[in-house]
C-alpha cells in the first residue's frame, strides 16, 4: 500500500521516474505533451491523464521533470489552483532565483513546493549511487520522504532555503567539468609522448584521492573565515609555478594552452592580490569576492 505518485513529464528522465515509482509499487498517474512516451508505462501498470488537470487530482505528490522551468509553468501555471493542498516536487534543472520564485508561486496558490536536482543519469534512477537533491520545507520533505527514497539511495533534504538544491547540483557540475577538462588536457599532453589514455587513467584517478586530501585542509579554511589560509602543503606562488610548468608544457608540445592559461591568470591575480604565502584556498577570495555571507 504505497502512496500514489503523478509524474509529469516523460522525457528521458522523467520515464526513468515513472518506472522507477512503478517499480517500487507506487500506484502512478502519468502525463506527457507527446502522449505516445507513455506505452511502456502503462504497459507496466501506469495510469495515463488525459491533460494536466487529471494528472495532478490523481495524487497528492506531483513529481514533475521537463526541459526547465519555462515549461514547468506552461503546464502547470493553467492548473495552479487545482494544486491546492498538494506538494509539487520539480527535478527540473533550473537556477536558485528561479526555485525561489516557484516557492512563492506556490505559495501564492496554496501548494507546498520541493526544488530538487538529480545527480544521475535516467538508467541510474533507482540505483543505490544516485543523488536526488531536495530542498524546500523539511516537514513536507518529511511526509513524502519514503517515496522520494525510492528514486535513489543517495536522496538528500538539504534545507529550507529552495534554491540550495540548484546550487549544489551547479557546484557539483563545476566539480565534474573541471576534473573532466583538465584529464583530457592531461590525455592530451600524454598523447605527445604516445602514451594511452587507458595508461593515464589509474594515475590520475589516484591523484584525485590525493587532492581530496587538500580539499579537506582547504574546506576548514574557507569556513574559518579568517583569511588566514595557512600554507599547509604548498604556497600559492609555488602553486603559481607548478601551473606554469603545465601552461609551458603545453605550448611547447602543441597541446591546447587555453585551459592552463587561464588557470595561470586566475592564480597570478590571487599572488598579485597579496596571497602568495597563503595556500589554494585563498583563490576563495577570488571567486567570492567582498559579497560573502555572514
Ligand atoms: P528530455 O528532452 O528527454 O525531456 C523533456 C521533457 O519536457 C519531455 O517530457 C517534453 O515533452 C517536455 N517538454 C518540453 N517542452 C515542453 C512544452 N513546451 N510543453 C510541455 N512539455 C514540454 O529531457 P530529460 O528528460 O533528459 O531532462 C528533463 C530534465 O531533467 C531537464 O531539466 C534536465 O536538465 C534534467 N536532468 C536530466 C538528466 C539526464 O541525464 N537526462 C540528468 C539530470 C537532470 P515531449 O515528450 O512532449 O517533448
């Protein structure tokens, strides 16, 4: 006797949503502008609304995933009164300001309103290393948290503020992109020497450990607040040379120098500015600017 669940939304993801709801017994109504991505569901048990407005009567969680919030208003905004009473929980990606306003969109029409982000990929969703961010009033996070568990095993409430689910899944992209960008320029610096890929991977996976490391000293400095960045481990101006090894590295093989370069501009402001015995994370200083929060 689980909950019913209505899923809006059948795109790549949202059909992983549904399914995975399915699966885990949840009696689930279904609507999708292209009503021909729902075969496969009701094949395994799903109810399919005729529009918006039967959909979102079907159940008291409303999960909806679309293309971003644009669409989340095009469909919803028309039955925004018949939400009343319900709790829409939106894993469409968007930015903090635009989660912010959908809380007071809702409010406005007497709905509770959950912002989420997934860090997982629609064959992931229900797998036991798949994130699902939420954000939003915890008591409401707290009556659907059984069936939002099933989406995946690493579900998180994160906090009252709506636009923290947004956030962390940007911070955790930056995070992705960052290591992505500089494995492949590292690929790419090997590949002079005719090194494989394949030969590069184990060590710089290893190296990521490694880095995890001064991420742990550099996190208490940052939240100390004091601006004190010890040195723990290595100057930023013996940082600033290191990253000018790569960026000279990198020109003198014909490799891509864009990536160092801008690295090597970044780290030379922070040594300009003053930080050249700090550690790493002084380059906080930098990407906050004078803006930081109390
Ligand atoms: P898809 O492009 O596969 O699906 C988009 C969905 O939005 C479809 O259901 C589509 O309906 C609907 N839609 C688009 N425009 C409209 C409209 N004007 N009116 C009504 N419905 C509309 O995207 P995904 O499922 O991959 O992604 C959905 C969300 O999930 C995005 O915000 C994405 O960033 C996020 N996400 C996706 C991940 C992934 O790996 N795929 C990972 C993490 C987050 P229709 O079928 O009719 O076109």
């Amino acid at each position: 006797d689980r909950s019913p669940v209505t899923a809006i939304g059948l795109g790549l993801m949202g059909r992983a949503l549904a399914a995975t709801f399915l699966e885990a017994g949840h009696p689930t109504t279904v609507w999708n502008r292209t009503a021909g991505k729902a075969d496969d569901l009701v094949a395994r048990g799903a109810v399919v609304a005729p529009g918006p407005a039967e959909a979102v009567a079907a159940a008291e969680l409303v999960v909806v995933c679309v293309t971003d919030n644009d669409v989340l208003h095009a469909v919803l905004d028309p039955v925004a009164d018949q939400l009343r009473g319900r709790v829409v929980v939106n894993l469409s990606s968007g930015s903090s300001d635009q989660a912010r306003a959908n809380a007071a969109w809702a409010e406005k029409h007497g709905f509770d309103y959950l912002d989420g982000a997934i860090m997982a990929v629609p064959a992931g969703v229900g797998g036991p290393q798949a994130v699902f961010f939420h954000a939003g009033p915890e008591d409401v996070y707290r009556r659907h948290a059984d069936a939002l568990a099933v989406l995946g095993g690493g579900t998180t409430y994160l906090g009252a503020d709506h636009g923290l689910a947004a956030l962390y899944d940007v911070a955790l992209l930056g995070v992705m992109y960052g290591l992505l960008s500089s494995f492949v320029q590292g690929a790419a610096l090997l590949d002079t020497a005719g090194v494989k890929a394949s030969e590069f991977l184990p060590w710089a996976t290893a190296w990521v450990d490694t880095v995890k490391l001064f991420a742990t000293d550099y996190a208490g400095q940052i939240d100390a607040g004091d601006r004190a960045y010890p040195a723990n481990d290595a100057t930023m101006e013996v940082n600033l040379g290191a990253i000018g090894h790569v960026l000279h590295e990198s020109e003198s093989q014909g490799v891509n120098a864009e990536l160092p370069r801008f690295l090597h501009a970044l780290m030379g402001r922070t040594v300009a500015g003053g930080h050249g015995a700090h550690s790493f994370a002084s380059m906080f200083e930098l990407f906050r600017g004078a803006d930081r929060r109390a």
